[in-house]
C-alpha cells in the first residue's frame, strides 16, 4: 500500500497552512466550497505522497489524515 493523505473537507477552513507545508507540493486550496463556505484543500497528486505528515501536524482543524506504507507491505 502506497502512502497517501485522506481530506475530511467539511472540517476544513482554508487556512492553506498545509498547501505551504507539504514538501512534495501536491496540496492546494481547490475551487469547490463546503457546506460552511470554505474552499477545502485538496491532493494533486495522490501517488506523490512521501506520507510525511507534515500536513496532517500543521492542520488546525485536524481535517488531515495521513496513512503510511508499512515496511513488508
Ligand atoms: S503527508 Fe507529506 S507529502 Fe503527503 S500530502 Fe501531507 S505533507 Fe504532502
Ligand atoms: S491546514 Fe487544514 S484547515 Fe488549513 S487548508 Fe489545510 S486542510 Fe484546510
């Protein structure tokens, strides 16, 4: 299994905080509103995700989850 971040965009508020800290710049704040308004971020390219979490970390709004590629896997 690939590692890969999973968006919840209902929670989040568009701060771009994770567009700036991914390494591998594959978020952005995409064209589409929540149900509060919010123009939610979303993955460019999900198969470019080192699984570094720096996204999930930086998020205040806990709308990021990150799954890792097990070693074995
Ligand atoms: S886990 Fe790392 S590489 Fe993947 S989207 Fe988040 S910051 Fe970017
Ligand atoms: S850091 Fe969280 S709240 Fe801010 S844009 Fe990214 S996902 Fe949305």
């Amino acid at each position: 299994m690939k590692s890969y971040v999973k968006i919840n965009t209902e929670r989040c508020k568009s701060c771009g905080l994770c567009v700036h800290a991914c390494p591998k710049k594959i978020l952005s704040i995409g064209e589409v509103a929540n149900s509060k308004g919010y123009y939610a971020a979303e993955v460019k390219d999900q198969s470019e995700c080192i699984g570094c979490a720096f996204c999930a970390l930086i998020c205040p709004d806990l709308a990021l989850e990150v799954y890792r590629e097990e070693k074995g896997e």
